[in-house]
C-alpha cells in the first residue's frame, strides 16, 4: 500500500529536498505541494493524502491553524506531521492540542523522516523524546490540585487507567508491557480502548490529557 503525502511549507527548496526523498520510495508517494495554509487545505481535500508534513511558520494561514481546521470535529482525516524547530515550543503544544500526530525537527537525518511519515501513517503516535519532554516541562507548568482520579479519566478501568499512565508518560507499548508484567497484545487492547473510552485521536492527545487534568506531572 503506497503512502500518500502532501508537503506544506513556504520554502519551495524544502519542499523539493522532501519530495526527493520520499518520492525516492516504492511505499511513498508525494501527491501535492502547498506553500502555505490555505493552499493545504485545498490540496488536502482535492488529493485526500495519508499524512501530511505540516510547516508552522507559513504565511496567511499558517500551519497550526491549517492543522486545527484539518482536524476540527474528530472526524476522520489525515494524519498531521508537524516539522519544526527547536525555537518553537509553544506552537508545538498548540499543535498536540489539535491533533497533530507528530513533530519532526527540519533538519533530522533522512531515515528519521521516513519513519516519522510511515509511522504515523500507520496509525501511532511520534513523540521524539527530545522534543515532547521539553515542550511538556516547558508549557504545562499550571499547578493542579488533583484528589484522587481526575473526572476526564473515570470512564476507564484499573487496569486503563494503568495503561494510560504509561501512555501519557510517553511510553511505548513495550514498556507499559513490562512495567505492568502483561503482554503487549493486551496493552494494545487497553489503549485502543481508553483512546475509544476518553474520546482521544492518538497518543499525542493522551499525553496533553494526562498533563492538563493534572494525573500526570512535568518530571513524574
């Protein structure tokens, strides 16, 4: 199954270096380019593209507000790769907010890209350590006072609420799956199932969930 990707970013060198390398894959396909926002919009609903590499800092319209619209209502879609730099934390939790399923820094290494965009393709979430931990520390300082199981997080079970912890701490299956001595088939159970339960996109949101009601804190 070819991946179909579209690229919005106002630089047209780097639009051309991104499609060098991913229309260099038999799996990847560039199907449209936009220079800014509004054009991704367009191009996102005339092509329907799988992911899409989604610039901030564009023109008019720029690449946070073009991803909310994106994904404004839950509804099915694209899925959004957010490229950035590492002087824009506070757009990338904006970002994770609107649904953005990953971040991927301009200037990462060619096999960094191509797993970033087959991976959220795929469905999962790409939260580089690196990135997430700083904007995390860095944006979600807000004191919460939290007695018990906050409110958003009581439609799940023990064992969920187990798994979502993990999850929201950016852990990947494998890890909850040994920290709770269960199989990662049953963990990917339990996060499809809190992700169903909370009304959640991806991964992505459940570490923003996790932060704002306070179950999690910044060096937990």
């Amino acid at each position: 199954m070819t991946i179909r990707v579209l690229i919005a970013d106002d630089q047209a060198m780097v639009r051309e270096g991104l499609r060098m390398i991913l229309d260099a894959q038999d799996d990847l396909e560039v199907v449209a380019e936009a220079g800014d926002g509004q054009g991704a919009l367009r191009a996102a609903a005339e092509h329907r593209p799988d992911v899409v590499l989604m610039d901030i800092r564009m023109p008019g319209m720029d690449g946070l507000q073009a991803t909310e619209r994106l994904l404004r209502g839950g509804r099915p879609g694209p899925r959004v790769l957010v490229l950035t730099t590492f002087g824009e934390d506070e757009y990338l939790y904006a970002a994770m907010r609107a649904g953005a399923s990953g971040f991927l820094l301009k200037d990462s290494p060619r096999a960094t890209l191509l797993h970033a965009v087959r991976t959220v393709a795929d469905g999962s979430a790409l939260l580089d350590p690196t990135l997430t931990r700083r904007l995390i520390e860095e944006w979600v300082r807000r004191p919460v006072s939290v007695t018990g199981v906050p409110e958003a997080l009581r439609r799940l079970t023990p064992r969920e609420l187990d798994v979502f912890t993990g999850m929201a701490r950016g852990r990947s299956n494998a890890e909850i799956a040994e920290d709770l001595v269960l199989s990662e088939t049953t963990v990917k159970s339990h996060v499809a199932h809190a992700l169903a339960k909370l009304d959640l996109r991806d991964r992505v949101q459940a570490v923003v969930l996790g932060y704002e009601c306070g179950w999690i804190r910044p060096g937990s």
